[in-house]
C-alpha cells in the first residue's frame, strides 16, 4: 500500500483540474509537498497509508488563490489617504513617505501582507516594489509562495542609486534565490511612462536571459494611453510591441484602456494579463475589457495591486468585484460567470507567471490549498461551490491555508511567525508614517 505524509478529507473537493471535478465527501493526499491524490475519501482510505491524518469535516478544500499583482509592502500606507485624485495622491501621500522607506519598513509591510493573503486565502503571489529582497526575506519567513521583482524606474529608488546598481541588485536577488522551492524572481519595469525605450529592451532582454516573466503596469488609464501616444507616436501596447517586449512572458497589469483590435494583438501574442477590478473602481480608472478579453482568448488572471490604492489584498472580495464590475458595466448579468471568475483566481495566475504546478489539486500538483468553513451562515445552504466561492464568501470563512504541504495558518494562528508581535511592530510604524503625513500620530 503507498504510504503519504498526510490524508486530508473534507465534504468537498474543488479541484480546479483540467475537468474542474467538484468531489464530495474527498480525500486529498500530501506527499513530499505535493499532492499525491485526489478523490473519494472512501477510496483514498482504502488506498493510501498516511503518517497523519487531518479530518476538516465540513469544510470545502480548494487550490489557494493566486494574486496576481500586488505590492506588498505598501499595506502599510492601507486607509492612510484616500478618495484622490492620483497625482495628489501620488505626490502628496505616497512618495513623500517612499523616498525614506528602509529594508526594515519594507520587511514589516511585506510581513503584513503575507498575513493577510495567508488569512484570506492566497497562497502565491506577484509582487513588485521597492527593495524587494526585504519582501522575499518576508514570503520565506510567511512560508508563501512568491514571484517577486525589483521595480526597475529611469530615477533613482530607494533600492539602488542608477540603473546600474538597479541591474546588479536584480543579477544577485537570482543569484541568492536560484532553486528555492517558494521564491523566483521575475523582471518588472514599473510602466511605460517611468521608464525609456532603451531600459524596457534591457529588461526585456533580462527577462529572456533568466527566462523569466515580463510583467508592468500598461494601459491603466486612458490618460496615460494618450500621453504615451502624444510622446511616441503610439499608444502603449503598439509602443512595447514595437521594442520587441510583447511576448509570451509578457504579463500587462490592469489593461483597462485597451482597444478590441490590441486585445487581438494580445491573444497573438500569447502575452497575459492580470485584472484588477478593485483599484481600477478605487482609483477611478476605468473598466478592463475582461469578458472580451477572454473570448479574444486571452489568458487572464486577477490580483488586488497593492493595499494603498484597494485596500486589502483579499482575493475573495476581489472574485466578487470582477464578477459584478463584468455584469453592471455590460450591462449583461451573464457576462464573466462564476466558473471563469475562478479560474482567474486560480489557473489564471499559474498560467500568467509560468508555474503550471499551481493553480489546481491533481497527482503532481503543488500541494498548496486552503479550507473553508461551510458552516457559515452566508456560505449556507450550498447548491454550487463555485457560486459560494465567488458571490457569497468573504474570505474569513479560511480555516486553513497550506503551501507545500505545510500549514501556514489554522483556525486563528499563524506557524511561521508571531503575529501579536508583528502588530506591535506595525503599530510603531504607523506613528511613523502618520508623523510624515500631518496625521494625528
Ligand atoms: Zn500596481
């Protein structure tokens, strides 16, 4: 009989396999940080040995969710202004307090966010900022999977001085990280209005090199599709075609202003995109084209961005945002269904970042997965598990979330680090941040 480090069984099983099997009363076993099986708990029983059990009765086991893009470390500017126009914002708020951020700001903002995206949920997720090697230290402390990258701008960050440190810092982030289990590193030029021709071509050519994601900011705004168009000659994605940065590792973050015939140029290209239905309402930037986007046969996946401009990073909430965004700005309540919603959340990201181990629970697959409780009140009486997941739960409903095989949190508690401790570290933060904005501290 095969052995496994660990049986889990359930009242039902998302899959989100390549038939999207939805199993009751299922088994799911965990061997060496993977999953070893899925299916009836009756056959599973039967067939597999485990080293341990864990019984979550009447949960609903799931792939954990992919968050797509974020920024982790800026959980800490979370509620701190809001309701702005952005360059006010921006100006303001944001970078006045980010031209001093220190490795150590950047690490307790980063441990924050994995806090709330392992209570919430996700269990991988693609992040760029500022000093990022702090925000990897964070996803490894957490126990998360991430894919990180350094934000590469034209002006000095508070990573590096020119872009030739910007370089070799990113050349030693692949160095120190080559082969970890949880962590790669992509390439991240921020977007095309803070960066050159000349440096999206060398990260591009970068990102071929490592062989690597491609991933920036493009087509937020139609105000930045116009200036783009006013300084080039071209709108943005025409722009980083032509630099010969579209590609299949290209992954565009937010992509609201975009054309059907860019879509299609998109879709040629096999380059991805990640919707984030939240920050674009937030920020007032518009509406992504999301359900053409999918029928040009686009691969999307979906993300929070970061808690400054959301303000969670609550995969959940963000599943019900764009399904509603879809239908009332369509003005067709069938538009982006429950299902396609899903597969955003979850084999979206896996296909978007080139991690084909995530995303769904079949033999082979990574063996991170979350459990939610069914007993709650708002996710009670369950018809269609896709539904609940996507219209009806909040997230709070998690009662496990597990990476690798490991157990991140359960029922309350966190194993990687000491969450009471961690909020008294916030909190001195907090007085520091709220000192530079004229808040009261
Ligand atoms: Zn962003």
């Amino acid at each position: 009989m095969p052995t496994c480090d660990l049986l889990l069984t359930a009242r039902w099983l998302l899959t989100q396999d390549d038939a999207r099997r939805e199993i009751e009363h299922a088994a799911l076993a965990v061997k060496d940080g993977l999953v070893a099986a899925v299916g009836p708990a009756v056959d599973l029983e039967r067939d597999w040995r485990p080293a341990e059990r864990l019984d979550l009765g009447h949960c609903l086991v799931m792939p954990g969710l992919v968050n797509g893009h974020t920024h982790a470390a800026m959980s800490i500017f979370r509620g701190m202004a809001d309701d702005l126009p952005l360059m006010e914002w921006l100006t303001r708020h944001i970078w006045p307090v980010e031209k001093d951020l220190t490795p150590e700001i950047v690490h307790l903002g980063a441990m924050l966010a994995c806090a709330e995206m392992i209570r919430t949920g996700t269990t991988c997720f693609a992040d760029m900022y500022l000093i990022e090697a702090e925000t990897a230290k964070a996803v490894d402390i957490s126990g998360l999977r991430g894919l990180l990258a350094e934000g590469i701008f034209a002006f000095p960050s508070p990573a590096y001085t020119d872009l030739a440190a910007g370089y070799a810092l990113i050349e030693e982030l692949f160095e120190r990280y080559r082969g970890h289990p949880r962590i790669r590193f992509a390439i991240a030029p921020h977007a095309v209005y803070t960066t050159t021709p000349e440096i999206l071509a060398q990260a591009f050519a970068l990102a071929e090199k490592h062989d690597v994601p491609f991933m920036l900011h493009l087509g937020e705004t139609a105000q930045e599709s116009r200036d783009c168009l006013e300084k080039t000659g071209h709108r943005p994605l025409a722009y980083l075609d032509g630099l010969g940065c579209l590609a299949a590792r290209t992954v565009l973050f937010h992509a609201v202003d975009l054309h059907p015939e860019e879509l299609e140029r998109v879709a040629a290209a096999k380059a991805k995109i990640v919707h984030n239905p939240q920050s674009n309402m937030k920020l007032g930037s518009g509406v992504a084209p999301v359900a053409a986007m999918l029928q040009a046969g686009v691969s999307v996946g979906l993300g929070t961005d970061g808690a400054a401009s959301n303000n969670d990073l609550n995969m959940f909430s963000e599943m019900t945002s764009a399904a509603l965004l879809a239908k009332v700005s369509g003005l067709d309540p069938t538009l982006l269904p429950a299902r396609d919603v899903l597969d955003m959340a979850t084999r979206g990201g896996a296909e978007a970042f080139a991690w084909p181990a995530l995303g769904s629970l079949a033999p082979g697959q990574a063996a991170d997965l979350i459990a939610l409780d069914l007993a709650a009140p708002n996710l009670t009486p369950l018809y269609h598990p896709a539904s609940h997941l996507v219209y009806a739960a909040s997230g709070h409903e998690v009662r496990l979330t597990m990476v690798g095989g490991r157990v991140l949190y359960r029922d309350g508690g966190f194993t990687g680090f000491d969450y009471p401790a961690l909020l008294a570290e916030i909190e001195k933060l907090r007085r520091w941040v709220a000192g530079r904005n004229g808040l009261a501290s």
